[in-house]
C-alpha cells in the first residue's frame, strides 16, 4: 500500500490513556487534482530539463531548520532532479539529498511516465503544511503535468523503488482569469429574509454543469449554486482580490463558511453531502480559475455517532472507561476490543453496556469519510499496538482511508468526552473479518 504524501499528520501513541506522543510520518488524502493535458493551465514553462530515463533514488529529509514537524529524518524513494533543472531542497525546515522538489517554470508540461513500481506526484509552495495530489502513475501510466503556480514546486514519490521516464514538453495554452460577475437576487416567491433585492460578486458556475439561481424565495441573476456531485473535487485558483465559498442546501436559512481564498490561493472542495450547493462570493470584484470535480457516486445519508465506553476487559487493566463516540459496524465485519495489553486493553460499549463493535477490517481500506456534523477522528493503525495515525475532521472535510503496511484497520470515533457526531461514507463496504 502507497503512502499518500500529501500531507504530513501526527502519529499518536498511547491514546486514551497515555501522555507520550512521538512525531512520524503520516499522510491524508486530497480530494483535488490539478489539469490534465486539455485543461487550462495557470503556469508557464521554460524548462532547461533533457528527457531522462532511470530510477527512483532513495530521498532523505533532515531536519538543518525549523519547524520540521515530522521529527529528525525521513526518506522515501523519489525522482532526483538534475541540477540544470534549478530543483529545490528544502521544505518546512528540511533539507532533501538529493533534491526531490522541481520549481513550476520546469514542471508544467511536463510528461511523467512510469516503467516499472508506482509513483504519485504531489504539488505545492515548499513552505505548505501539505502538498496536494495530482496522480498516482502505474506502470504503463503517464501524466502531462500542467497548472503549477509560480513559486510551487512537483515531486514524485512512492513507498517503493520504481523506474521512470520524463520528456519535457509544451504545457496546455494558459486560459486568461475569468471575472466574477454582479450578481442581483430578487425577491420572487417567499421568505425572502433579506429584502426585495441584494447584490454581491460571485463566481457563475458554466452552462451544463446544472447549477441552480433559486435560494430562500430569492432568484439569483446567474446561477451561482452548484450540486454537491460537481462542487466535490472542484480545483478553485483565485487569480485577484479574494472570495468566501459558502455550503448549505438552497432552503438553509443560513449557509456555512468553508474558506476565504486569496489572490493566489487555490482551494479543492470536498464534503458537500447530496443536496448541498456550493457558491464563491464576495463584497468586491475578482477573478478566479476553476476545474469542476468528477459527478462520480454521491455519500450517502448520514450516520449517527453512538455514544461509546472503553472499558477494561483484562485483570492487569484497572482504569477508568475511556469516553467518545464511535461508528459501529456488524459483530462480523469488526472487532469490540482493541487487542492492547495491561491497562490500555479494552472492549468497547455503548452508554447502556450493549457490546460494539468499531474497529474496522482490511476492507477499511479506501473508505471515503465526510464529517457532516461534529469533530470527527479517524484512526488507522495495525490491530493491537500502541501508534497509529490520527486524521482529524471538521464538518465537511473528507478523508479517503488508506491503510499503509502493517496497518490491517481502522476505526470512526471522536474526541474523549465529545458526545457524538455524524459522517456520510463512500466505498466502505463491511466484509466478514478473517478468522
């Protein structure tokens, strides 16, 4: 199992119930991408690279700065940029031997193509928490790289050796910035909370993509609301001044924020539940540039926490039960105790002492989780020891469960003492547990 390197989390060790905590290398899924060969481009090239064959070399970051947040030293096998190509070392306080970051000016159009293993290529400004996603290369698989903003930078990296082959090429002709428009909602059926008639700046969504113009009586001069199924895995880039994207269903009687994009930002939506609409919107005029996301399967309906005790199961175990909440499965599909020794041994129990039964399988393995309501934690981790890696959710955030050797399960909980919450779940179909 590859290791999704777009962003960099805590390990935690000894959770509930312990306070030692140790930094490791622990990676979250990304639901945006960046353009494809006909997909309009935000960057330029001036690549001075050659085309080059050969393979991936082992890549250690050392800690010579600050903040470095993933502890002292870690390595993977990369792609090692020639030093014609101008590569960059560093990031967040590490130094990389030999350099694994390709600036902007030489990645876009770059053609990527894998000949043996399999690699992902991420993006970012070297200073980002994370980078994001753009694909993951098998062999035979290749990859125009395109949509790189000045000061961003491209590796590819995997878990594993692999042999590759890159040819410079021509990026996808650089589309100009689109303006957000004047948009009037008038009062024309009922509530209308706000009056007759609001104008604001906001980003109208393009024919075909089934954007909606009706919210709360009000009938907006464009359409400016877009479903869930395209707004989820849409690439946002704002090119000048700044905008609010918004979420909600057309009826809300208030939407919530989800981000205020800058000149320069970009942000990839994710989250939206069936029957949501996203709208970008603002005071004053800006420009943006946008990728619709992948219709693809919608999440399902919510589902409801269950309040949730770890009590203790063993005689070496004498502390008190561990509180939260969980997302319960059949007593076929996962386990009620976590297979820990001494006094972080414990099965788990609903408020009533009903048995439940939270953690996961194998089959966790590419479950896509959307927080809907609440703070919601996902653990991953091999059954029975005392790390794992921690994926914390805020309403509308999505992660897509990737279980990385040893690790054989996972588990859908909150904090200690948080009461409950609610998710919905894609490709996240119980199987039996192995006996």
């Amino acid at each position: 199992m590859g290791i999704d390197r777009a962003s960099m989390r805590l390990y935690g060790m000894a959770r509930r119930g312990g306070p030692c905590w140790w930094w490791g290398v622990c990676m979250a899924a990304h639901a945006g991408c960046l353009a494809s060969p006909g997909d309009p481009s935000v960057g330029s090239n001036t690549a001075a690279l050659s085309e080059l064959t050969g393979e991936s070399e082992l890549v250690t970051w050392t800690c010579t700065d600050s903040p470095c947040p993933w502890g002292d030293s870690l390595g993977n096998p990369a792609i090692a940029w020639p030093a014609e190509a101008g590569p960059v070392a560093t990031r967040l306080g590490y130094t990389a031997s030999p350099a694994a970051y390709l600036p902007a000016d030489q990645a876009n159009g770059l053609i990527v193509a894998i000949e043996s293993g399999t690699a992902g290529l991420y993006a970012g400004q070297p200073s980002d928490d994370s980078h994001r996603w753009i694909a993951s290369l098998a062999p035979g698989d290749r990859y125009q790289v395109a949509g790189l903003s000045p000061g961003e930078v491209l590796s590819v990296q995997s878990d594993d050796a692999f042999r590759y082959h890159v040819t410079p090429g021509d990026p996808p002709p650089s589309d100009p910035s689109i303006a957000s428009q004047t948009t009037t909602w008038t009062c024309t059926g009922a509530p209308c909370p706000w009056g007759d008639s609001l104008t604001a700046e906001a980003l109208v969504w393009p024919d075909g993509a089934g954007a909606l113009a009706a919210r709360l009586g009000y009938t907006a001069s464009s359409a400016i609301y877009l479903p869930a199924a395209r707004a989820n895995g849409a690439h946002l880039a704002i090119g000048t001044g700044s905008a609010d994207a918004y979420a909600g269903r057309p009826d809300d009687s208030s939407q919530r924020w989800i981000a205020t994009i800058a000149a320069g930002q970009t942000f990839d939506l994710a989250g939206l539940v069936d029957g949501e609409v996203l709208s970008v919107q603002a005071d004053a005029p800006f420009t943006y540039r946008m990728q619709l996301g992948d219709p693809g399967d919608p999440p399902g309906d919510p589902i409801q926490a269950i309040q949730a005790l770890w009590v203790c199961n063993i005689p070496e175990c004498s502390g008190d039960p561990w509180t939260g909440a969980v997302i319960a499965w059949p007593a076929w599909a996962a386990y009620q105790s976590n297979a820990r020794s001494l006094d972080q041994s414990r099965s788990v129990v609903s408020a009533e002492g009903a048995p439940l039964y939270p953690y996961m399988g194998a089959w966790a393995d590419g479950c896509e989780v959307t927080a809907v309501s609440g703070p919601v934690l996902i653990i991953e981790w091999q059954r029975g020891t005392d790390a794992w890696r921690e994926t914390p959710l805020d309403s509308g955030q999505s992660h897509t469960i990737h279980l990385i050797a040893p690790e054989d399960g996972a588990m859908i909980e909150t904090y200690d003492g948080v009461p409950g919450f609610r998710v919905s779940l894609r490709h996240c179909t119980p199987q039996p547990l192995p006996e």
